[in-house]
C-alpha cells in the first residue's frame, strides 16, 4: 500500500516533532527558556500558501489536549469528538477571515479526516496558546490577525456542539481558569464568535457569556483596575471592539449598558 507525501504531511509532520519535543522539554517555571517567539513562528507561520491548514492544525491538537485534560470541558463534547476534528456550521466573517485563501479552504477537509494522538501536557498547550494570542493581538500585521481568527474558528467547532447553556461556563473555563488570557482577549474571542455564528442558540449563548465578561470588564475600569491594560491591542482589534460595541445585536443579545460602554471607548482617547 502506497502513501502519499504531500507538502501538507510533511509540514504537519514537522511540527508534530516540533511540539512533542517542545511538550517533553517544557518548564512551567520557566517557559520563555524554550518557548519564545521563534519557537511560535516555527510551528505557527508557515511559509507556504498551506500555513492556514498547519496554523489550524496546531491550534486543534493544542485546544483539545487542553480540553481532554479537564473533566469539565471534556464532558462537554460527544466522547467521539475528542480527538478528531469537525467541521464548524458558522459562516467566516471578519475582515481576515474573508481574505483566506481558495487554496486553504479547499484543503481544510483533508486536514479534518486527519486523526491525530499527540498527547502533551495541557500547561504547555496553555502556555503556547495564551502567548500566540497575546502576541497576535498586540501585533498589527496581517498574519498575526489571521492567526487570531484562526484560532477563534477551531474553537468554534467545539463550540457547535456543546448545549447552549453550558457555553458561558465552557468558555469560562477555558479561557479564564486555564489559559488565563487578558480581559480584552476574552472579549475579543466572545465578540468575534458572536458576530459570526449563525445557531440561534450558539447566539444566545454566546450573548450571556459576553454579558458576563463586559460586567467584569466594566467593573475593573470603574475600580480603575490598570492591569486590563497589560494586553497592548492593535488597531484592527481596537476597530473591532468599536464596531462590535455599537452593534444593536450585542446591546440586545449582551444587555450591554450604553453609558458603561462610553466609559469603555472613552479609554482609547488617552
């Protein structure tokens, strides 16, 4: 029986290498020893037309270490979707997420039959996860934000099937207690999540959490909280949370407060 080599399975296969090494070899006491940006860029930005389907790849094996370590996340999702990937039912919207490539999304479902049984520790999926966000938000170049939508599209096929009223805790968990990313990229996540899904009920869902995460986004800026600001943001993400913030759809579905969110916009003037 013959195999096929193609560029995808040659580059899918180095970075297995890459993150089962980097997995062993990972410090949580130190992790910027081994894991610093080069190390991102090499199992993140790759130089082909094919880094979409890699960047997609890697950001699944990450999410669902992660979720397989945790009995709560874990029992979320159908036992058979642990550790093979699914295609999401919501449409790609977003600037970026529209300028894609035919190429990639062509490829995608020869990446979604590929199973795969890396087995890493979930602090180092956390890790990778939680500083490839930090950077891509923080970063004004177009693969960065590409890279932030890529992630949020494989957490959206989780997402699909998972009840609606486990949603806001889902993303709770994972989002807060286990990857620990800043405020902002939590609302970011949620909004982007929001903005393009088309389930009613993955909406509805979607609008507690982000009611959830704006009161204590809010509460911390009344408290003059300075450390929501660590995450630098960059102005496609500011636009974005302008846009989102004035949207009807989010004051309706997140029972945002007007005035909170003027006090919100109010702090990009400084």
């Amino acid at each position: 029986m013959s195999i096929s080599v193609t560029p995808t399975s040659i580059a899918l296969a180095s970075i297995d290498r890459l993150l089962v090494i980097a997995a062993e070899k990972f410090d949580s006491s130190s992790p910027t020893s081994l894991l610093d940006e080069d190390f991102l860029n090499r199992i993140f930005v790759a130089s082909s037309t094919e880094s979409g389907i890699a960047d997609q790849y890697v950001f699944r094996v990450l999410l669902d270490n992660i979720i397989t370590s945790n009995t709560f996340l874990s029992d979320c999702l159908p036992a058979s979707s642990s550790n093979t990937p699914v295609r999401s039912a919501s449409a790609s919207t977003g600037t970026f997420q529209k300028q894609q490539t035919s190429a990639s999304k062509q490829q995608s479902g020869s990446l979604s039959a590929r199973k795969y049984n890396l087995q890493l520790k979930s602090d180092f999926c956390a890790y990778v996860i939680r500083q490839q966000l930090k950077n891509c938000v923080e970063d004004p170049t177009a693969i960065s934000i590409r890279l932030f939508y890529r992630f949020v599209e494989v957490l959206e096929e989780r997402l699909v099937e998972i009840r609606y009223s486990l949603l806001g805790r889902f993303l709770e968990t994972l989002l807060v207690s286990l990857l620990s990313v800043d405020l902002f990229i939590q609302v970011l996540v949620g909004l982007i999540l929001f903005s393009s899904s088309l389930v009613p009920q993955i909406v509805k869902g979607l609008g507690q959490y982000l009611r959830t995460t704006f009161t204590t986004l809010f509460e911390a800026i009344r408290k003059d909280n300075s450390t929501i600001f660590d995450c630098a943001l960059s102005t496609e993400f500011i636009h974005q949370l302008f846009t989102s913030l004035l949207s009807t759809q989010i004051i309706e579905f997140a029972a945002v407060d007007q005035q909170s969110v003027i006090c919100f916009l109010k702090i990009f003037e400084k």
